[in-house]
C-alpha cells in the first residue's frame, strides 16, 4: 500500500470497535505527531464532526465566457449552478435549480441519532471521491456469533452524496468480522434501505424510516437465519466446479488476456475454497460459495482508479456488495437446480 493511500486512509476515513474486530485490514499505524484513524470503541461523534464533516457544501453561480469577433462574451446561466466545498472551492457537479444540498453533519450524523436508539455507536465514517460522497455506520457494541461459526456486526450504512452520484440512503448492511467484508443483510430484491432524493422540499420521516429499516433490532436475527439456510445447503466438488464454469466461463473469453484472467480468477476462488481461512470453513456449503465470491471483490480483485479501501467503500455505500451477493446466489441456485 502507498504511503499516498496510507495517508488518504488516515485523512478521511476513522474506524471504530477495533477492541472487539481487530483492525481493519488496511490499518497502518499513525506517525508521530499524528492521530490515529482507529478506535478500540465506537468513533466520538465529534471526532466524525471535527475530523471529517467540519466544512459545508454550498450552491455557487456559473458562468460561461467565450471570445467572438467582437471581442470577450460573457454570460450567467440562471438554469445551473455549481455544488462545492466552501473551503477547498472544489465543485463537485452542475444541478438544475430544484437540487437540495444535504449536509453531511445533519443528514448522517443528526438525523441518524434521531432514528436510532441509545447505545449504538459509529463504527466508522469517512469521505469517499474528496468529499462528493461520505458515509456513517452505526453498529451495536458486541460482535454476534453464530452455531455456525460466523462472526459479523449489524451495521446502519447512511451515505448520500454531493455530486448526485447517490440519494441519501439509509440501509441495513452486515460487516463479516473474519474477513472485514460487507454483506447484504438480507438476499432481497426489495432491499432493506430508505432513499431520499435531493429535491426541494426533501425531508425525512423518522416514524416511516424505523418502520422500514426495522433498524438493528431484526438484523441479527434475519442474518443468522440466512447464514443457518446457506450453511444447509451442501455444495458438492462436481457442484463448485459447474458454479465456476457459470460465474467465470472460460469459454466467452474472445482473447489469451481475457482468458488468462478467467484463469487466474478461478485459480483464486479455488484457493480461496480449498485452503482460505476466511472460506474454508464453509467449504462444501452455499454460504462458503457465497464467502468466497464476495472475499474474491473485496481483497483480490482488479482494483482500477482508486485505492482497493476507497472501492470497497464505494461499493457498499453505492449497493454494490449487496447486488454481488443476491446474484451469487442467484447462479448457485441455477447450477443446483441442474444438478
């Protein structure tokens, strides 16, 4: 990891309850003279507030120039104008007059204590993009285990953005303590989140938000029992191997590259299947072949564009982890069902 990353990680990101999951996997040690991005509990609020969430977003004017042959032109466009960072000046996007600015510090972090109940915590926050997008996740103190060995914390994921990448959402997702993924809290199509657009007039409706979430009381509950069900279902060597052939075909590979990455995903998934501490354990089950998919994207897939930390995050605040779990599921229950 570049001490570039390492310092991006350090400057916009803080992780809590290191105590009771052990730090995250791209932990490095604060320098001297710095502070430190982890917490053995939940993140103080202000910490979030002072560290992070100190600046605001504004609405700006736009203007476009343009030289003729009469000389400079210029002009205000009244139908756009600018989002950015009051004290960087970085804008993030062009918007249409109905756009509503939803503040990082009200949105998720005011409006998040007022859905939740006492005695949870921010288990990690951070800025994703130089701020367009930011997330807070809200976990309960104590690690869940289940009979089948699966070690994981409910998480209230609250994201929106600034850059109108993403709605301001609130959704329940599940951090997978052994491998420091996350995962959907529940394989739906429905979901298990709340949207609110950036539109004039935009607000929340705290009743309608506990109602729909059914916050962390019903996580834990609804995740054992999908880990109970995917654990039952037995995966056979002559099963993994058609799962492979549909989730990574060799076949649809039109060039040696594309081959070779085929090859060398599916080398990995195997490893990941057959010796991985993270999967192994569930090896021959439905849920080691979906521990084995989603540890693949987080840990050791082809990363372009930006740190694998700043991926990952971005995936699961843009619903992405909980796409790759539905339709992993989805491919294994196909290849069952020919069997």
């Amino acid at each position: 990891m570049s001490k570039e990353t390492k310092l991006w990680l350090n400057n916009n990101t803080l992780i809590g309850y290191t105590a009771k999951r052990g730090n995250a996997w791209h932990y490095r040690a604060a320098d001297q003279g710095e502070q430190s991005n982890h917490y053995p509990g939940a993140v103080p609020v202000e910490d979030v507030l002072s560290r992070l969430f100190y600046w605001s977003a504004a609405k700006g004017t736009a203007k476009a120039t343009w030289i003729t042959e009469n000389g400079v032109t210029s002009r205000e466009d009244t139908k756009r104008f600018p989002v950015g960072r009051v004290d960087t000046g970085d804008i993030f996007g062009y918007f249409a007059d109905g756009y509503e600015i939803h503040q990082y510090r009200d949105w998720l972090v005011t409006q998040v204590g007022n859905i939740l109940d006492d005695g949870l915590g921010i288990g990690s926050a951070g800025l994703l993009k130089n701020g367009a997008q930011a997330w807070v996740s809200v976990e309960v103190p104590d690690t869940i285990r289940t009979p089948e060995g699966v070690e994981f914390r409910p998480n209230l994921l609250a994201c929106t953005s600034h850059d109108g990448s993403i709605a301001t959402t609130y959704k329940r997702v599940v951090t997978n303590v052994v491998c420091d993924n996350t995962m959907a809290a529940g394989l739906s199509e429905n979901g298990q989140a709340i949207k609110i657009k950036h539109s004039r007039n935009s607000k929340l409706k705290l009743a309608e938000a506990r109602d729909a979430l059914a916050i962390m009381h019903t996580v834990t509950e609804d995740f054992a029992a999908q880990v109970k069900a995917l654990c039952e279902i037995e995966v056979t060597p002559r099963e993994w191997s058609k799962f492979l052939n549909v989730h990574v075909p060799t076949t649809d590979a039109d060039s040696k590259t594309k081959q070779t990455t085929a090859a060398n995903k599916r080398a990995a998934l195997s490893r990941l299947w057959n010796s991985d501490n993270r999967v192994e354990p569930w090896k021959g089950t439905a849920y080691g072949v979906l521990q084995a998919v989603n540890t693949y994207v987080h840990h050791e897939g082809t990363v372009r564009g930006a740190s694998r930390a700043e991926r990952n995050m971005s995936s699961a605040v843009l619903g992405k982890f909980d796409v790759l779990d539905l339709e992993t599921v989805k491919t294994l229950d196909r290849v069952l069902a020919d069997a």
